[in-house]
C-alpha cells in the first residue's frame, strides 16, 4: 500500500531553477531512505540525490553543486531544489524509497530544460 506521487516537473529555460516535491503514503514506522533518480531517453537511470531519515545525503556526480535534496519525516515528503539548469538535465525523474529491505518507485514527472 506504498505509494510514491511526484510533482513539480514542467518546462524551464538554461539557467533557470526548479524544485520537485514527491510525497510517500501507507503505513511507514520504520526508517527510510528516499531519493530521486532520472532517465533521459535513450539512457540508463541514473543518482541525482538521496536522503536518509537522518538527513545524511548523497549527490550525483553531475548535479552536484547544482542541486539540494531535503526531507520532512513528519510528511514523508521528499524534495529536489534543482539550480543552474542544463538542457542536460532534461529526463523523467522519478522519486524513490528504500523501507524494510524493499524498493518504491514513483511514476515520475517530466524535466526538461530548453536552449
């Protein structure tokens, strides 16, 4: 009965900024990692950031610098601040979470950054 819903995704030119939100519901009492990944067509799915309840994060190599990832434990809501935009970034992102040993996926939402 886990389930992950993104929003936030749309069009955005270079340079520009964005922030995705993804919030995760059913009955979660254990600790969790949540995260987000994306997949560009034509390409294999890659890190963007990832989150433990603790707040201890881990950043894509290609993102880092540009991004921050952040959580509220009370929500179960997750959240991507993307800064500094590069058309590649454009691809679907999807939201993730790690509990009780299993994976959760989100159906994504669309990025994609123009010029």
């Amino acid at each position: 009965q886990v389930q992950l819903v993104e929003s936030g995704g749309g069009l955005v030119q270079a340079g520009g900024s964005l922030s995705l939100s993804c919030v995760a519901s059913g009955s979660i009492f254990s600790g969790n990692t949540m995260g987000w990944y994306r997949q560009a067509p034509g390409k294999q799915r890659e890190l963007v950031a990832t989150i433990t309840r603790g707040a201890r994060t881990n950043y894509g190599d290609r993102v880092k610098g540009r991004s921050t990832i952040s959580r509220d434990n009370v929500k179960n809501t997750v959240y991507l601040q993307m800064n500094s935009l590069k058309p590649e970034d454009t691809a679907v992102y999807y939201c993730n979470m790690e509990w009780r040993g299993m994976a959760y996926w989100g159906q994504g939402t669309q990025v994609t950054v123009s010029s």
